[in-house]
C-alpha cells in the first residue's frame, strides 16, 4: 500500500529560526512529489512540486528537497515569520491522478 | 479571478436527509476531485473526476456519489448520511499533466447528527 509519513507531528520554533520538516514515502512508481501549505481552516495551497530528476526546488523562504532513491523528501523554512504557522502537507503522486497524502506537520511560530 | 468555489461553506444536517455540496472551477481544468479531512488522518480522496462523464473511486467513496455532468462542475452527493461523514471536504481542480499543480476550494465543513 502506498505510504507517506512525515515528521515531527508537530513543531513549534520561535521567529527567524529556521526549520526542517522530513516526509518518506513507499509509493511506487513514483511520479512527483509535492508540498502543500494549508491555514486552520482554508484549503491547501500548493508550495512545490518536484518530479523524480529534480534534487532541490524553492519557493521565497521555501526549499524542497528530495532524493528519489531513498524516497525521502525534507521542507526547510528559512527564517521563519507568524505568518508560516500551518500544517505543511507532504503529497506523492503514482501517476496522473491517484494522489497520497501525508498527515501534516503542524509548525507553530512563536514571537 | 481563478478559483475552486465550494457551497456550502457550513452545514450541520441529521442522518438520512440527502445533500449536495456543490463545487465549481473556473480554469477550465480536465481533473476534479473531492477530499475529506479528518483530525490525524490527513487527506483522503473520495472520488475524482477525468472529464465530463468520467468519475472513479478514491480511497474512501462509500456512502457518496459524484457527477460530471459539465466540465466545471463536480458535485458531492451524500445519498443517506450518517454521523461518520462529519467532516471537513475540499474539492480541487487541475490540468490533466503530470507535472500539475491541484488547486483547492476553501473547504466545507458538515456535521451529521
């Protein structure tokens, strides 16, 4: 069965840290790699999609990175602000349309 | 504006009276497809949609129906409902490429009671 997993479950750092979040995954074959952000309360919001051949992806304080052949991937936030607090959402596609989602990590920046 | 619009935004309902969650796009996007949220579950999807008169299941479809009757539709159908469909449900949108980046409604959260 299809798996991704991420950790920590949670987190909570102070403003202008930086942070790491992990996400494995089993799923196969693998397609692309994506990392949402989603606000309590609101949908998803896409980050960064990555396919099999790219290592590094970012996006402003954002960069993703992931390594196809021990099939993890990490999220770092550089120089964390309020505004980051969220739970970031590790998402692996096996094709087109069959998507596997990771439970969260919830980030809490504190001032 | 581009966006995946989704109504109701709250419904609080009793198990067995029927209901529709409507949802819409307007990026004339090929693939639909509707998730529930659940604490410590993550994303599930429900049921997805290709195109117009194309569905299939996702990981959890029992006790719903979906049509695509029209491209920027796709509505959420709970036949009978019963309290372990109290959730929050999001519909997202995107081309059909593998390189596509799914845009999500801003959710609906329904209580069965």
């Amino acid at each position: 069965k299809n798996q991704v997993e991420q950790s920590p479950q949670s987190l909570i750092i102070l403003e202008g840290k930086n942070c790491t979040l992990q996400c494995n995954y089993t799923v196969s074959p693998f397609s692309n790699l994506r990392w949402y952000k989603q606000d309590t309360g609101r949908g998803p919001v896409s980050l960064t999609i990555m396919t099999f051949s790219e290592n590094t992806k970012s996006n402003g304080r954002y960069t993703a990175t992931l390594d196809a052949d021990t099939k993890q991937s990490s999220l770092h936030i550089t120089a964390s602000q309020l505004s980051d607090s969220a739970s970031y959402i590790c998402v692996v596609s096996s094709n087109d349309y069959k998507l596997s989602f990771g439970a969260g990590t919830t980030v809490t920046v504190r001032a | 504006e581009a966006q995946v619009t989704q109504n109701p935004r709250y419904l609080i309902t009793v198990t067995g009276k029927k209901l529709t969650v409507t949802c819409s796009q307007n990026m004339n996007h090929e693939y639909m497809s509707w998730y529930r949220q659940d604490p410590g579950l993550g994303l599930r999807q429900i049921y997805y949609s290709m195109n117009v008169e194309v569905t299939d299941k996702g990981d959890v479809p029992e006790g719903y129906k979906v049509s695509r009757k029209e491209k920027r539709n796709f509505p959420l159908i709970l036949e009978s409902p019963s309290p372990n469909q109290t959730s929050l449900y999001f519909c997202a949108s995107s081309f059909s490429t593998v390189y596509n980046e799914q845009f999500f409604g801003p959710g609906t959260r329904l209580t069965v009671l």
